[in-house]
C-alpha cells in the first residue's frame, strides 16, 4: 500500500507541534483539513497514532516510533530544500541549536550572524543528555555540550575547558572566604541540577572521591533555578566559572583539592557535517 506523503507531513507536525491547532497554523491550513489527513493516514492502515483528549494529544507508541522515522525523513527533505536554495552561500536558512549552555555557544552564533545576516537561529537549552538526544533524534542541527561522547554517529570537536565553582549568598559561612576545600563541603547543603547534567555528574563523582558527604542536595531543572535556589539560603550552588554573574548579593568561591575542569564540545550528526549551515557553525566555535 502506497503510503500518503500528506498524510505523513500532516502527522509530522502534529507530532512536533503537540497540537492540531499549532500544527495547522504552522502549516497555514485549516485545522479541519489537517486533521482529516491525519485521520486518512490512520485508517488506510488501521492504526492509532494519536491519543485524543480534548484539546491535547499524545503519541501513541506506534505514533512515536513513526515519529523517529518521520523526523529523519524531513530533516533530509530540509537538507535537499536548504541546498537547492542557495544555502551553500549561505544566504539563507535556519540553523537549530541545542546546548546544555547559553554562554559557551552565545559567542559563535554571533560570529555565524555577522558574517551571514540572512540566517535565522533557534536555541534550545537543556541537560547535557537532553543535548545529544535531540542531535540524534534529528531535532537539533549542532549543539554545544560538556558531556563526551564516543558514539560513532557524532562527530566531536574540543573546543575549550571550564572549571566548576561554588557560589554562596552573602551570609553563608564560604562568604568570606575566596576558596574552600573540597572537604569543607561535609554536611553543607548543596543545591544541584538534574541527573543527566555534567555538572552534577563530575561534582558527584569528585565528592565521592574526597570521601565527603554532603547536607541536603536541591535538585533543579535549570541554572536560573540553582541562581534563584542559593539566593533564596538554599546553600552552595555548583555551576561553571563562565556562568556565575554577580549580583543579587552571591558571592564566588573557588573550590581546591579536586579536578573541577570540565571540556566543552561541538558535535554534529557524522552524516550532516559537509551540509553548509552544519560545517560553518563547527568552523565558528572552534574560533573562539
């Protein structure tokens, strides 16, 4: 059975929009249209690829398996379309960008739209895990991240070294204090993001190599939240040396007696890295 290429673009952009509504618009149709679309698709093979409720729908698991293949299927038809435009010069398209941090991919975005101002850009900010996820999912074109990978599908350039530091609000007991030991963290209550973050992952790992263990641990999903956390009195947020801005009355405090240094990476999909928008944002944070 010949299967409908409208049926698929219909289902891909319910599926990425997460909304029949969003997806139409996104599509300039009518919502009645898409949704009959989705519905053909559906009935010429006797399947469900959606659950409905109300306003909201969900990916069957059948749906989010077609979802991982529809994903590759456009990614590709962008490429071909990017090509054909006139992308090689780099007059136009759309770069996604995905990184588990603002300030390490900032710069190099800045540098791309300098030289190419026809180019637009999306970042997405997530764990490091969430990062090379959405690369191999085909949801990000490049990305940014602290966590190394050996998975031959990526392609990984070493761009710079960070250093993980604590910062504390300025009635904590670090305060006053420029540096602190490793070993000082016993029974302080620490203020952390999410598993599946670098930062989280390498301090864990030197806090059980010091033998220490700490207070209470915050888990949060973002470093906005950590920031807001330690100047709440939450205790000793754990960030990267780049990231910490002054301010709201927190203070710096350097950590010794254990390696802190954290790599950054640019990585891109090993089949995508000849595409023109891919090779030139690998070029351009490896500038800086």
């Amino acid at each position: 059975m010949a299967i409908s290429s409208s049926g698929l673009a219909a289902f891909h952009a319910v599926a990425q929009a997460e909304s029949f509504t969003k997806a139409a618009r996104a599509r300039n149709v009518s919502q009645p249209t898409l949704s009959a679309q989705v519905r053909a698709l559906e009935e010429a093979f006797g399947v469900r690829l959606f659950d409905r409720a109300g306003r909201t729908v969900k990916l069957t698991p059948l749906g989010q398996s077609l979802f991982v293949i529809t994903a590759r299927l456009f990614a590709a038809e962008d490429e071909a379309e990017a090509l054909l435009a006139g992308v090689r010069t780099l007059s136009r398209g759309h770069l996604r960008i995905a990184a588990d941090s603002a300030t390490h991919v900032m710069p190099a975005i800045g540098r791309i739209r300098d030289r190419h101002p026809g180019l637009t850009f999306s970042l997405t900010i997530g764990n490091s895990s969430d990062v090379l996820n959405q690369l191999i999912d085909y949801a990000a074109d490049v990305a940014v991240t602290a966590k190394q990978t050996s998975d031959p599908r990526i392609r990984s350039v070493r761009l710079s070294v960070d250093r993980l530091v604590g910062f504390v609000r300025g009635d904590h007991a670090f305060a006053g204090r420029p540096s602190v030991p490793i070993e000082a963290f016993v029974g302080q209550d620490v203020v952390l993001r999410e598993r599946g973050s670098v930062t989280r992952e390498v301090f864990e790992l030197r806090l059980a190599e010091a033998g220490v263990r700490p207070g209470h641990l915050l888990e949060v999903q973002t470093r906005e939240a950590v920031r807001d956390a330690v100047a709440t009195g939450f205790g000793v947020g754990v960030i990267f040396g780049a990231e910490f801005r002054d301010g709201e009355g927190l203070v710096r405090i350097e950590i010794t007696g254990a390696d802190l240094a954290v790599a950054q990476y640019a990585v891109c999909l090993e089949e995508r890295r000849r595409i023109p928008l891919v090779r030139s944002f690998m070029e351009a944070v490896q500038e800086g």
